[in-house]
C-alpha cells in the first residue's frame, strides 16, 4: 500500500512539471524534484520524514505555476545519501552545493520544520544567497553562537 501512495504522490510533483533527478554533489547524493518554469527559483526543504513528496504534495502545482521550484530530499531522508554525519551544518552545505550544481546563484527559501533549521543557518551563513525566507512549524531559531559570557554565580553552602 504504501509503495502504491508514493508513487501517486510522485505523479502529483510530475504533472506539476517538475522532473525527478539525482544530483552527485561533494558531499552527498541528492535526490530531489526540479521545475523549469522561468519563474523565481524556491527551494523547499523537508522536516523529518520519509521523503519530500510526503510533505510537499499538497502545494506542488500551486507553487510551480510562479516558482522554479527545487525540493531535495534532506541527506540520510528519501533517496539522499552521504558518508557524513548528519547535523545542520551539513544539511546546509549540501544545499548550496545543490544550488551551485543547478546554476542557481540565489533562491527564496522554504524550510518546514527541521527544514527551516537548515533554511535558518543558510540565511545566516549566505545571506545574498537567500532572497526571502520563510519558516513553517518552525521551533525557532538555532544558533551557532556560544552563549553569552555570563559572570559565575557565587558559590551556595
């Protein structure tokens, strides 16, 4: 059954127009869904999950009538693979390598949960990479920072 529904969820992202390819990029290898509608790229990241025609079908079609749509399969979710431990800071490098790989030199960011933790510290590591950035069923924000220096408090008897 479940095989079944990913392959009708795959046919929603096709007839949206978008071609499903398998890029070979420095760190990892992605599998994600391309469109070529001429219109400003967005790329949409994933929270946790099977994959991205799980979470993303519903907004599909809408989405690729205005938008050169990317949506990858986050590394070690879907058909996306690498050697790497997964953390942030991967997830975001190998999302500008699959920007670089597309020719795509800036892009809005879409990041559904966990995906807009990703979307989060590309904003901050790229920022004119990131067009516009919006977080759905986001926590918040994650920080690279180390928190503040704070005076010790005094010792309790």
């Amino acid at each position: 059954m479940i095989p079944r529904i990913g392959a009708m969820l795959r046919r929603r992202f096709h007839r949206a127009g978008l071609s499903e390819r398998r890029c070979e990029l420095a760190s990892a290898s992605v599998r994600c869904f391309v469109g070529d509608t001429g219109g400003p790229p967005l790329l949409l990241l994933m929270g946790f999950g099977a994959s991205v025609e799980w979470q993303f079908h519903p907004n599909v079609a809408a989405l690729a009538r205005r938008h050169q749509l990317i949506i990858p399969d986050l590394v070690h979710f879907g058909g996306s693979k690498s050697e790497e431990t997964p953390c942030l800071e991967m997830q975001t490098r190998v999302a500008f390598e699959l920007l670089d790989h597309l020719g795509v030199r800036s892009a809005d960011v879409l990041g559904l949960s966990y995906g807009g933790f990703v979307a989060l510290w590309m904003a901050s590591d790229r920022p004119s990479r990131v067009e516009r950035l919006v977080l759905v069923a986001c926590p918040g924000p994650a920080s690279r920072a180390e928190p503040p220096a704070t005076p010790p408090l005094p010792a309790t008897q």
